[in-house]
C-alpha cells in the first residue's frame, strides 16, 4: 500500500548519507522532497502542512546540529513524526467489565465491515474470547448470508433472526435496531463475553442510514465502535471519517485492503484529523489477514526499516514448538540436516503466511522489491512436491541421487530434472551452513565470526589446513596399508635415534665442576 511513499522518502534520505554537517539549504530540500511525497501518496493537505512543519523545527534544532549523524537524526525525526500522526500508541479494545463487551461496526458500504467482522471475531477467538456475531444489515442484499458463511468459515455463531433483503429491488423489513438489541440480550443469556455488530454501509453519507447507525449506538450501548475504512478511497477518507465521527462518534478506525496498490496516504491522514487512534488492519483476503495496528510498526515499514516484531509473533503463533526442540536438539548433538528436516521447516513458514509479505517487512525489502514481486508463491509447492517425489532412504541419503533417480522424481513432481539439481544442490549449501554452526565455526563468510571469510579466520584457516595436511594415500587397500606400517616404523626408528635428556637434545649426564656455576649451586642440580 505505501510502497510508493516509502520509495520516495528512502530516495530522499540517501541525499543526506555521508554528510558531517546539514546546512539550512539541505534541510529545506529534505522537508520539500518530503513534503511533495506525502502530498502525491494522497495525504490531507493539512495534515501534510503541521508534519513537515513540526520536521523543518526540529532539524533546524539542537537535536540535528549537535549530532555526530545528522542525516540519521533526520530519519529519526521523520520516524517520530510519522508515529504521532498515526496515532502514537497501540491501542486494544477496552473490555467490558461486565461481559458481554459489544462492538459496533460502522462505514461506507464496500468498505469490508461483513468480511472485518469474520476478521476480528477470528482474531478474538484466538485470544480466548467467544465471541458471537450479529447480523443487523438488513438493507444490502444477501448481507446476511455472507456474514453467516464468514461466521460458518471462522467457527463463530451467528444471530440473525430476519434474513435481510434477497435483491436490490426487494424493500428492507426488518428492524436493525430491535435485531441489535436481540442480539446483546442473546449474548448474555449464552454467556458470550464479545458481541461483534454488523450495521448497513451507506453509498455516501446518507442522512437517514447515518441516524439508524446512531439509533442502534444509543439501543445497545457498545463499548467500541469501529469505522471501517478503505484504505484505498482517497482524498475522500477524511471527510467520510469527519462525517461519522460526528455522526456515530466512532472510538476507533479499521483500516481495509492495505494489500492493495493504490497510494493509500489518505490512510494516515484520518488519526490526525480526527482525534481517533487506528485500531486493527486487514492485510488480504483470508480470515487471518488481520493484526493489531501498531504505529511504530507501520512507520518503520514506511521508512524501509522492517518490522522483525511483527515477524517474531507470526512466528511464535504458528511455529510448533515441539518440532523447534526436536530441531534444537538435534542441531546441538550436530545430527545431518536432511530433507524431512528440510521440508518440516518449509511447512512451518508456510503456517506462518505469505512468504512475499513476510520478506517485505524485512529491513531493506525496498531494494529487492522487483524481485519480491515476481516471487511465485507456488515454489515452495514445487520444492514440496520434489521432496515427497522422494523414498525414505533418498531423503535421508542425497547422495545416492543418480541420474534415473532424479529422472524418476522429476516425473514423480511434475517438474524438470534441473529444479531437482538446484533444489539439491541449495539443500548441499545448507546443509554444509548447518554443519559448520553447529560445529562452533561460526556462520561462513560472515565478518567477526570464526569460519571462512570471517574476520581474522583465514589465517587461522590456513595455518590449521597447513598442519593437518597429510600426503595422499593409495586407492588400494592392501598398498594403503602397506604405507601405513613403513610410515609408523620411521617414526619409531626417529623416537629410538633422538638423544634422551635434555628438551635441546644434549646429553643426561654432565659434570656440574667441569662449568663455572657459582658456590652452591650443585644442590640446585639434584647431585
């Protein structure tokens, strides 16, 4: 979503790199170029107008000026800036004391409040919560049904006592109001602790549909009401936000198809104007596409600077743990990596999602974004499918992997027999990496670690390579012997031949009266 905006402020800070001192000139360029990147990612005009204010102030300060990397303090500065207009600090959903806590939903229609609301009762679910949905958009056709069968997809309970209308041409019914105050009382009674209301979106900002939103606010009491907006709409985010913030006075923002490729800065602009942090954010398509909003997090996305939290608790959430310690252990007693391990790893960072997005929230994922792009996702069905192609004892033992073999498994995957050879020739790499860490050597080629092309570990390389050279011996076993026994009888005839005594190779016994020593040394000498 913000790739083009990130692009352009990492093309602007590269200007500042090597830099010992920022002049007044290099500053008003960097907030100018700054200023016209917000302003093409479709940022509110005075939203952009306090940001690079408040950034010309503080670089022209003592912060920047003083500092020992002033381009560093820039982006540190920007960085700042950029969590404070999104919002400062995560916010969560405030529980109820008293449960059920009810959330409202509330937004223009196609925004994706039927999909969110599978979303969010996923996500819920997942933090030990049992949540109900309610079905009260009785206007859009078929709305209903499609909140049941995200209800159905997400193994979440669904109250909807009126089916909603059936087509565009059918008059709504039923009472979204009466349907919302049934579904709390519903809650209640089946002991649910969160109620997820789903209301009618409006094409625009309808009079009447804006007051049914605030009659079902004031029937139900919620706790949250979230404002569910695309975040591809445009200029046009900030005056729909205003719009129902004095229309439905939402507590919190839903950001909606931040997958997608549109510049997306009207996004950042809706936290500053109105005074209502961004809560959650819908990532793609699949129920699981959703995470808290943080906006430290997303401003260092922004800025090309990765964001590893995030990572970590994909990880922690999909990863198996006994499978972790099976591969721990084993990378501790420096067991061969093999090809089931191989592929058990594959499968776990497939649990975790999109390879494309995880790379993207990478540190740098800027520079290697083509690439990123064209990753096909379906290679790690391709690597799946070559390893199943495989016996037991083939997995175990790639070295028995001969040309009818890799033939046969080519077939067996649907590929060619040279994605085979590179998927073994990758696997030989890694399990060579493998065996070295656990070795203690270190990780090959990287500076300040022991092992290859690490720093300070060649000449010790060398030097260990040099002394442990040994000559070539025969390919046949009975000569290879043979040599054996004639090199361990010179060694004895060496050991037999050396002078015994002295460490310099001198004779045992001497005559201490014969060297000038001092008076009474002799007793030193043992005689």
């Amino acid at each position: 979503m913000f790739n083009s905006l990130s692009d352009r402020l990492t093309a602007t800070f590269k200007n500042l790199r090597g830099k010992g001192r920022l002049s007044e000139a290099d500053i008003d360029a960097t907030v100018r170029e700054i200023r016209r990147a917000l302003l093409d990612a479709d940022v509110a005009v005075s939203v952009v107008r306090a940001f690079t204010a408040s950034i010309k102030e503080r670089a022209l300060g003592l912060e920047v000026s003083q500092a020992l990397n002033p381009g560093q303090q820039i982006v540190k500065i920007v960085n700042e800036e950029l969590v404070g207009i999104l919002g400062g600090e995560t916010r969560r959903i405030r529980l109820a004391k008293n449960p059920p806590t009810v959330i409202m939903l509330a937004g223009l229609q196609g925004a994706g409040k039927t999909t969110l609301a599978g979303k969010l009762s996923t996500w819920l679910k997942g933090q030990g919560h049992s949540p109900l949905l309610v079905a009260c958009d009785l206007q859009r056709p078929n709305a209903v049904r499609q909140l049941q069968v995200n209800g159905e997809r997400a193994g979440v309970p669904v109250f909807a006592p009126h089916p909603g209308v059936s087509s565009e041409f059918e008059a709504a019914t039923g009472d979204p109001v009466a349907v919302a105050r049934q579904g709390v009382a519903e809650a209640r009674a089946r002991l649910h602790d969160v109620v997820i209301v789903d209301t009618a979106g409006r094409l625009g900002v309808d009079a009447e549909l804006m007051q049914q939103a605030a009659d079902i606010r004031a029937a139900i009491s919620p706790d949250e009401v979230l404002f569910v907006i695309d975040a591809m709409i445009g200029q046009d985010a900030v005056t729909t936000a205003l719009a129902f913030s004095e229309g439905v006075d939402f507590t919190g923002v839903v950001l909606t198809k931040l997958d997608g490729d549109a510049r997306g800065g009207a996004a950042l602009s809706v936290a500053s104007v109105t005074g209502k942090p961004v809560m959650f954010a819908s990532t793609g398509e699949g129920l699981k596409d959703f995470e808290l909003f943080h906006p430290d997090r997303m401003a260092s996305r922004i800025l090309d600077m990765g964001d590893i939290l995030t990572l970590i608790e994909q990880a922690e959430k999909s990863w198996d743990k006994d499978e972790a310690a099976r591969m721990a252990k084993k990378f501790a007693d420096q067991e061969d990596f093999t090809l089931d391990d191989f592929l058990a790893q594959m499968q776990q960072i497939r649990n975790m999602g999109s390879m494309k997005k995880m790379l993207m929230m990478m540190p740098g994922a800027a520079n290697m974004r083509e690439a990123l792009e064209n990753f096909d996702e379906r290679e790690i069905d391709r690597v799946e499918a070559i390893v199943r192609s495989m016996t037991p004892h083939e997995r175990v033992a790639p070295k028995i992997l001969n040309g009818s073999r890799r033939a046969r498994i080519a077939r067996g995957s649907g590929v060619h027999v040279s994605e085979v050879n590179g998927l073994l020739e990758r696997f030989a790499q890694a399990q060579k990496m493998m065996k070295k860490m656990a070795s203690g050597g270190g990780v090959p080629g990287m500076p300040g670690m022991a092992g290859p092309g690490g720093f300070g570990g060649a000449r010790k390389n060398k030097a260990v390579a040099a002394k442990g050279k040994k000559k070539p011996r025969s390919g046949n076993p009975a000569k290879a012997a043979q040599e054996a026994r004639e090199a361990e009888e010179r060694r004895v005839a060496a050991r037999s031949a050396a002078p015994s005594g002295a460490a310099f190779g001198g004779q045992q016994d001497f005559d201490p009266s014969a060297m000038n020593l001092p008076k009474g040394f002799e007793k030193f000498l043992g005689k």
